[in-house]
RNA sequence: GCGCCCGUAGCUCAGUUGGAUAGAGCAUCAGAUUCCUAAUCUGGGGGCCACAGGUUCGAAUCCUGUCGGGCGCACCA
C-alpha cells in the first residue's frame, strides 16, 4: 500500500498551490472555490501529459477571460523543473508535458510496490459489506446468477483496492416457501432413491436432476425412516438437509468462477434469533410501522382473489414508495421484506457501508429496502450509507432463440456447464466489458465459438509476450535492470504513461464502483503494449532487446517487466489469469 | 397507467462523472512476418451520439418532454 499519492494527484495538489498563490496575489478572490477544476490526461496524449480546465472554471471569479488567467497560471507553473512545458491551447485549457524524469520515476515505483501498484489508501480502513449472488438455495447457479456474481466480486475486489475492509456476504434464503417445495422435492426424490417409482415428476416440484443426488444422499442419511412418514415429520429435516446440499452445489459452483464469500446468512437463523421482531418494535414505537390495509393493486386488473386485510405496514411512501409495504402476512409469517429489513440492520452493526448487488428483476423493491434502512439507521446513530446496485438482465439465447431459465423446468444453461466450456477467464471477463445496467445478450453458441476472439486473450497475451522476452533475456544472458532508465526514449515512455495510470483508474473506478472500467484500461493498455512490441518489427532499434546494447536492453526489460506486473495487477483485481504462455 | 434501466458506426460495446476533431473490437477493403510469440500491428471507408427543446464559456454526458426497447408493479422470493 502505498502512502504516496498518485502521480496525478501529486500534481493537481501542485496546481492547487498555484491557485492559492494567485489568490494571495489578489488575481482570484480569497476562498475562491476549486472544486470544479480537474486536472486530468488528455484525450489526445498530442495534447501533452496533463491538462486542466482551472482557468476556464475560475475566468469569471478572476473577473477576466479564460485565456488571460491561463497566462497567470502558467507563469507559476514555468517555475517546476518538473515540468517541461506548460500551454495554453483552445478555449483555455493549460496543457502539460512533464519532465521524463517523472515517468522513469514511475516505472521505479511499479517495481519497489510490485503487487502493491494500484492498490490506494483512499478509503482506508473503511469497512464495506458487499452482499452479491444469494441466489435461492434451491438449486445450481445458472447464467441468470453469473453476472451478478462476477460484478459483485469483482466490486468487492475493487474496493479492497481502494483500502476498505470488505465483507463478501450471501444472503441465504431458506426460510420462505420455496424451500417447502424444495424439501418436498428431495423426499420424492430419496423415495426414488429407496426403490420407489415415482413417475412423472407432479406440478408444484422441481423436476431437475440435479436433485437426485440429494434423494440418494438422503437415503444414505434416513434410510427408510421417513419414505412413509407424514410430511409434518420429516419437512423441517429435509429442509435443513436440503438447503446444506444445495449450499454445497452452490459453493462449488461460485468456486468456479474463483467467487469465495466471507459470510454466509441465513434467513432461518435471523428469524429464531428474533431480529425481526426487534425490528418491528423499534419502527412501530416511531410510527414507521401501523397496521393498515393495503389499496389493491392499480393499473391491470386486481387478482380475483384480493380482499382487503389489516397487515403490519412498513411506511415507505414517506421515502417515495408508491405503496406502504407489509413487513408480515395474514399467516402472521414474515414477508421477504420484512425478514430482509431486519437482515440489513444485522449487516449495518459490523459495518460503515452496505452495498447490494441485485438483478434488475428487483427493481421494484429497492426503494422499500432503502427506505428501510434509512429509517432504522439513523434512528440508531450514524446513518449508514447503503446502496444497491441493480444489474441488468441477462438475456439468454440458444443460437437466436431465447432460453428459458427457469429451475421448475430444469433446462437451464448451467455456470458449471459454461466454466467447462469456455474457461472462468472468458466468462469473468465477458461479464465485466459491459456496464452493468446495461442489458446484454448471451448466447451460449455464440460465447463458445467465439470465445477464441475474447479479449480476456488480448490481454493475457501481452502478459504472455512480456513473460516470453524475459526468458529469452534470461537464456542470453541479459538482465533486467532499472539502473540506466534514462536510456529509455520517447517511444518508451509512452508505454510508461498508459501503465502510470492504473492507480488512477482504480480510484475512479473504486469511486465511482465500475469495476468493468478496470477490464477497459486493461485492454488499452494491452493494446499499448501489443502496438511497442511490434515497433520492433521495423526498426531493430526499438525492439526490446536490442542487439549489442545490453545496457538498454536492460532497461527496456525492466520496463516491460512493470508492464507486466501492471497487466497481473489488473487481472488480479478481476479475478481473471495472467497466463505466462498461450 | 406508474416506477427503474437502456438507446452512440452494419453488429457488439467504451466514452476519464460537463472538456478540445465522439473511440475500440467484429465485419469490410489495402498493407506489414529471412527479425523478441502475426492469438499481433499499420492504414482506409463507415456517425443527425433516438428525436425536440432547455441549462453554460462548452452537452453523447445534466434538466424537461416525445418516441422506441427491457425489467418490475403480491401477503411470492
């Protein structure tokens, strides 16, 4: 970890100094207010190194035009010896080109923090729960559960990066109704497995297979105690057992795809240990909870069945529900809502940030939840800040044609079935070069056979290519040094610059919780590599080993070596291989 | 009807949170391997950033409206 700002930060910290001396000079108003300047790279690297807008942002406080206070800036700037050049282009923007110094500088920095290069200490310390899959245990992941759960994990990895303490947790749904049917599924399924035959298996199970593994399990497990018994007698058992298997199918699944959560919570233990319960009696004795009746629903028609009923309701129109919420049903059971609120103050005690990762399918329920915790943990203290990010569906084709997910069918495409296919690499990787709240298409045919052309390759290809021309230094002889870097050329430096700002990139992206921007910088910065090395196929002086110059062959396997150990950093923070050959 | 998300090249998508001439890949056309891995690279063609207003030095990005697509609108989970 690094205590050390980011190069860029370093120098938007120098910028600011300047404008806190004109300040004193009386060219900006005392307590002029920054907060709109940026100082960035520029789109167009022909621009220079850096750029910032700060003279056009603060022309009209100065009481003068852009261009004019440019001027005054950049008469300050001039002074650093770190910086080679400073002008004034377009309507304002002063454009910066740093001294090589900085960049050889940076390529040291990569190899002294080695694995440590890009992690930050921006939100240090900070404990985040990030909640992402808690899928139903009711049967084996599906692609329907994929991309949430590389989204998630990859997020969590981010924020590691960013110096949070994370908390990868799954929330385990057992205790509603599916898990009824569940338990009932398996019990057919285990008398099947004693030697009955069970026929067609009836509406209202699920049909899959993978549950006949669990029926033998659980024969192994009863014998023959329960094939007979009344379900009151062997329900509550084979649903424990059956959650616990699913729980292992569902483990190894994420396992796959290199997914280990820290904490597993289940539902059941939250409601015996009461919490909800607590819950009510905290939102009730500040007027969050009445009982009410609910209007019947508007729009289409109302079911045929609705009849009014007083039930326990949860005021989420005051946080701009359309709609009071029921925390319990007319069974006196709880609603998933009103179990989840109370699992969200369990997670708020251990933690200063809750973020949840759910399909867009929920969308519906976000403000309720949000509500929820709002009300709770500000009546408790500290708010906590809490957010859920929404991540859109997954459509799911077959060759053109969509594909049904659903588990009552058990025709799905399964993670299992997709990791064999193509690899965790390419299946981590596709999820991640898309925004998430962007729907996507996957078609399973089409993923395989084009998974050759995944840019998840790209990439581990360049890492591939910086391993191979390490070994042929190693067999002649040659090794890398950081000793001469100033032998290093334009051409070279260029490469530095796109690596120096993986740093950067991490903040933004750990700000802004986008980890797909990290796959993004990754492959440009793959590109940059790819684009250096084939340099070399013209001009035997640009190639990185350069015959008969060992002393810049040294440094520019120096310098390739931090690429790759920029490449391995990326991947890492994505769960993704960096291969040493392809 | 209401809520949330999306609309950028023929296709799949980026776009540094409001910056300079809107970028990649695939596809297409033309090139580069006696030479560190050609799973690579260089170049060409291809755009009303869905549409219309607004905000300001400056808009693909922010606001309003319209159109189009997705998801949701139980005491289910």
């Amino acid at each position: 970890m690094s205590d050390k700002p980011t190069l860029y930060a370093a120098f938007a910290q120098k910028i600011d100094a300047v404008l806190a001396a004109l300040e004193a000079e009386g060219v900006l108003p005392a307590d002029t207010p920054r907060g709109n300047v940026s100082v960035e790279p520029p789109r167009d690297a022909s621009h220079g190194d850096l750029a910032t807008n700060a003279a056009m942002v603060l022309a009209k406080q100065a009481k003068t035009n852009p261009r004019a206070l440019a001027e005054k800036i950049v008469e300050h700037l001039q002074r650093d010896p770190l910086i080679v050049s400073a002008e004034i282009a377009g309507p304002g923007f002063i454009n910066l080109k740093l001294a090589p110094q900085i960049w050889t500088e940076e390529v040291a920095a990569i190899a002294e923090l080695g694995d440590d290069y890009g992690k930050s200490a921006m939100d240090e310390g900070r404990r985040v729960n990030v909640e992402y899959v808690s899928a139903n245990p009711t049967g084996p992941m599906h692609m329907g559960h994929c991309r949430g759960a590389v989204v998630g994990d990859a997020l969590a990895s981010l924020l590691e990066h960013a110096g949070h303490q994370v908390t990868r947790e799954y929330y385990v749904n057992d205790a509603g109704g599916q898990v009824d049917t569940l338990a009932r599924s398996v019990h057919l399924r285990y008398r099947e497995a004693l030697g009955e035959d069970i026929g067609e298996i009836p509406e209202g199970f699920y049909p899959g297979a993978y549950l006949v593994p669990v029926g033998e399990a659980a024969a192994k497990e009863f014998g023959d105690r329960f094939r007979t018994a009344p379900e009151d007698e062997w329900l509550a058992i084979f649903r424990a057992f059956a959650v616990e298997r699913m729980m292992d199918v569902i483990k190894s699944d994420l396992a796959l795809l290199g997914i280990n959560h820290d904490v597993f919570s289940s539902e059941a233990a939250l409601q015996a240990a009461k919490k909800p319960e607590a819950a009510e009696a905290w939102l009730r004795e500040h007027d969050f909870v009445y009982d009410g009746v609910l209007e019947a629903p508007k729009g289409k028609a109302p079911p045929e069945d609705w009849e009014p009923v007083e039930l326990p309701l949860f005021r989420s129109t005051k946080f701009g529900d359309d709609q009071d919420r029921p925390i319990k049903k007319s069974d006196g059971k709880w609603t998933y809502f009103g179990a989840d609120l109370a699992y969200h103050m369990q997670k708020a005690e251990n933690a200063d940030e809750l973020i949840d990762i759910w399909g867009a399918d929920h969308a519906g329920t976000v403000k309720r939840i949000k509500a929820a915790v709002a009300a709770l943990s500000e009546g408790q203290g500290e708010p906590v800040p809490f957010d859920v990010k929404l991540v859109q569906m997954v459509q799911l084709l077959r060759d053109g044609e969509p594909a049904k997910m659903s588990k009552r069918s058990g025709n799905f495409v399964t993670i299992a079935d997709m990791v064999e296919e193509v690899g965790k690499d390419v299946v981590r990787f596709s999820m991640l070069t898309r925004k998430p709240e962007a729907q996507m298409d996957f078609d399973f045919a089409k993923v395989v056979e084009a998974s050759k052309d995944n840019p998840v390759f790209y990439v581990q290809y360049a890492h591939a290519r910086i391993c191979s021309i390490l070994r042929k230094a190693d067999a002649e002889g040659i090794t890398p040094s950081g000793e001469q870097l100033d032998l290093l050329t334009e051409d070279d430096l260029a490469l530095v610059k796109q690596a120096a700002q993986f740093p950067r990139e991490v903040e933004a992206a750990a700000r802004a919780r986008e980890p797909h921007r990290i796959a993004f910088y990754l492959y440009d910065l793959a590109a940059a590599f790819h684009a250096f090395w084939n340099l070399g196929n013209d001009d035997a002086e640009k190639r990185i080993i350069v015959a008969q110059n060992a002393r810049l062959s040294a440094a520019r396997l120096f310098l390739a070596s931090q690429i790759g150990q920029v490449i391995r950093n990326g991947l890492a923070l994505l769960g993704v291989e960096a291969v040493e050959e392809l």
